[in-house]
C-alpha cells in the first residue's frame, strides 16, 4: 500500500512538472525522436516477422506456395509480430529513456530547485551519463529476455509452471524496466551502479509499481505513446529523491551524530546524595562530648 501511495504521489508530481511552464518545450528534441521512433519500431517489428516466416518457407521448400492454406502464412506472420512486438513494447521505454540522457541533468534540477529548494553540484560528462544507462539498458534488455525464457521454460510443465512462473516474472520484469528511470538521480547523488542497485532491490515492490504505473500510462494510445516515457523520467527522478531523503535521514553518519551529542540535563532528585541509614550516618558516629569535660 506504502509502495502505491508513494507512486502515485511522484506521478501527480510530475504531471505537474511537465505541463509546467516551459517544460515540454525544454524536452522538444526527445519528445520527436519518440514520436519517430515509435513507427519505426512498429515496422521494424512486422518486417522481423515476416523475414522470420521466409526464412522457414524457404528451409521447408514452400516459397509460399500453401495452396488452399494461404491464410496460415498470415496467421504465423501476425503471431510472430505480437512476438516481436511484445518484446519491443516491453524495451521500448528503456530504449526511448536514452533519448533523454543529455537531458536528465536539467530535469533533476528543475525537481529539485522546486522540491528542496537547493539544486545538487553536479558536473559529469555526457559519455559518463550515456555510458551509466547504456549498461542499465543493457541489463534491463538482457533481463527481458532471461524472463521470457524461463516462461518459456515453465511452460513444459502443463498449467502450474507456466502461472506460477508469470507470477514471478511479472513483478520481476516490472522491476527491471523501472531502474533504468530511477538509477540516473542515484549516479547524481553520487552512487555508484553497484550501491544504487543495492538501494533500488530493497525497494523492490516500490521499483515495480512504479514502472507498471508507467506501463499503464503508456497503453493509452497516442498520448502514452509519446508522453509515457516522459512521465517516467520525471516522477522516476522525484522517486529517487524522496529515497535518497529517507536514506541520508537514516544514514549512520547521523545516527553517530544522535549517539554523540551530550545526554540530558538530570532532574536535581537524580543528583543528589543517596540517603544513607541511620547506623551510618556521620552525625550518628561522631562523639559528642560529655558535659563538662573538654576533648583534650
């Protein structure tokens, strides 16, 4: 439930954000490389199924010669576009998020100027961000494909393998096309790939929800297909920043801090003299003199 409340609140963050004054216009030159890339990955899907379909008409010797079955080479090339297209719907944020690289650094700041009100000295080259999310793209691609093998795997054994299988897979899948958007505020604050991995894992279901969020955003046909990705790369940044928050307020740095500062002042009962009895007490020991008789 916490991971949900904490999505949706960086999403309606971030709706803010981008329709903000200037801030689409700032992101003119990634919003029309999304806007061109989306039909070319549509025809680059349905030109791999049909490669695919002549491929093994000519291995059968077919040359689609069906006959009477002409139909079945349409049905195989529309499966194996769904295929195809599955797995370019699957990458296709993480691929579009490269697009924004030369950009993140303007993002983050406009978030943080307006969040915390003090923006984060950073300076890095742009070969050093595109290099940090081409591995995360890497590893998120890689994973895809792991994923949809072990289903495939699964599926051998009739019914329970291939549900349980995706019950694990999904959240999985979901965890990693969501890193690539919350890692690149983790390389600012000055993370490296191996200690923002650490942090993201253990939030792993907050990671999940939030890309499968971004997931459903990018279902709505047109208006997801081009802002989806946008959406994530803001709220991903407003994610990173509330963690990176909590992470420093619990950091040992300052828990050595709240172990050192001096304890407090004790109430004057806890620091008197203890009472002592009766048969002790130095008034009791101490002779008095008899009367009439000096001490010496």
């Amino acid at each position: 439930m916490n991971a949900l409340k904490v999505t949706l609140s960086a999403y309606e963050q971030a709706h803010k954000f981008i329709w903000g004054e200037g801030f689409l216009k700032m992101l003119s030159v990634p919003l029309l490389l999304t806007v061109l890339y989306f039909p070319v990955m549509v025809g680059a899907c349905y030109a791999s199924a049909a490669m695919v379909v002549e491929f093994f008409e000519s291995q059968l010797g077919l040359d689609g010669d069906y006959g009477g079955w002409a139909w079945v080479e349409w049905l195989l090339e529309i499966v194996l576009f769904l295929g195809i297209g599955a797995l370019g719907f699957l990458t296709y944020r993480t691929v579009v998020l490269l697009f924004y690289s030369l950009y993140l650094d303007r993002i983050a700041e406009r978030v943080e100027k307006d969040i915390t009100g003090h923006v984060i000295e950073c300076k890095r080259p742009p070969s050093q961000i595109l290099k940090r999310m081409l591995v995360m793209a890497i590893i998120t691609i890689l994973g895809t494909f792991l994923m949809l093998m072990i289903e495939l795997g699964a599926n051998l054994v009739p019914l329970i393998g291939g549900l349980v299988a995706l019950a694990l897979i999904i959240p999985c899948e979901m965890f990693l096309t969501g890193i690539g958007f919350v890692d690149p505020y983790f390389d600012r604050a000055g993370l490296s790939g191996m200690e923002s991995f650490r942090v993201m894992r253990r939030r792993f279901f907050t990671i999940a929800v939030f890309s499968a969020a971004g997931g459903l955003i990018l279902l709505i046909p047109i208006f997801g297909w081009i802002l989806a990705p946008t959406y994530s790369v803001v709220a991903g940044a407003i994610l990173a920043m509330n963690i990176q928050k909590k992470k420093e307020g619990a950091s040992p740095e300052t828990k050595s801090a709240n172990a050192a500062a001096p304890p407090p002042n004790l109430s004057s009962k806890a620091t008197s003299p203890p009472l002592l009895p009766p048969e002790v007490s130095p008034t009791k020991n101490k002779r008095e003199p008899k009367p009439g008789k000096s001490e010496y």
